[in-house]
C-alpha cells in the first residue's frame, strides 16, 4: 500500500488513498488503524492525508500533522469533520475517491496558501 504513497505539492503533502476492491483483496487490517500517524514521520511533509473507501458510499479522511504550526481540524471543519490541531478526520458521502481526491487536495490547498499568507506578516 505505501507503494502508492504520492508525494504533492512540492513535497509538503503526503496523500495516499485505498479503495474497498483493495481492502477486500487484502484483508489484514483496517487501513486507516494508526498509519495515518505512522506517516507523520515522513521527513518535510506538512500534511498528511490518507482518504479509505467505506461500504455506503462513505469516503473516510484522516489528516495528521507533525507541524506545531498547522492546525488539520480547520481543514477537516471545511469538509464536515473535525478533530484536533494535529489530527482531524471527516467523512464524504456521494463522491467517487477521485472526486474527493480533488475536492480536499484544494481544501489543503486553500489551508495551506492562508497559513503561508500568516507567516509571512
């Protein structure tokens, strides 16, 4: 799974995305179970978010941040969830995962050009 691991945005994102076809085919764990966190660790990415296909047609999202800085719930609040600075998550219904790939890469993208417009005052 971590083979499909993207890397955007110069970097500062880390996105990966699992469908239900592929958590059926390997049923060893529920992917959103803690590697959300693992990928924290990855060096200089400001955002991470892992999108999992759900039975309903409900789209799981969970971001993480290692960033002091950066606040993932206002993010996760843009798109109907919520959570804490470092850890959020909400859930889209009604979406195929490429839609939602679009619609919360500009939600981050949003995020993190008024975070750059703040740091530089």
């Amino acid at each position: 799974m971590l083979n499909r691991l993207e890397l955007l945005r110069g970097g500062r994102v880390a996105l990966l995305m699992t469908s239900l076809a592929e958590q059926e085919a390997a049923p060893v764990y529920d992917p959103s179970e803690g590697l959300a966190d693992f990928l924290t660790r990855v060096d200089d990415v400001d955002v991470i978010c892992l999108l999992v296909e759900r039975d309903g047609g409900e789209i799981k999202g969970s971001l993480r941040t290692a960033s002091p800085r950066l606040q993932m719930k206002q993010i996760a609040c843009r798109l109907g969830g919520g959570g804490h600075d470092s850890r959020a998550g909400f859930s889209l219904f009604g979406l195929s995962m490429a839609a939602a790939r679009v619609k919360v890469l500009a939600e981050i993208d949003a995020y993190l050009a008024g975070a750059a417009g703040q740091d530089s005052r």
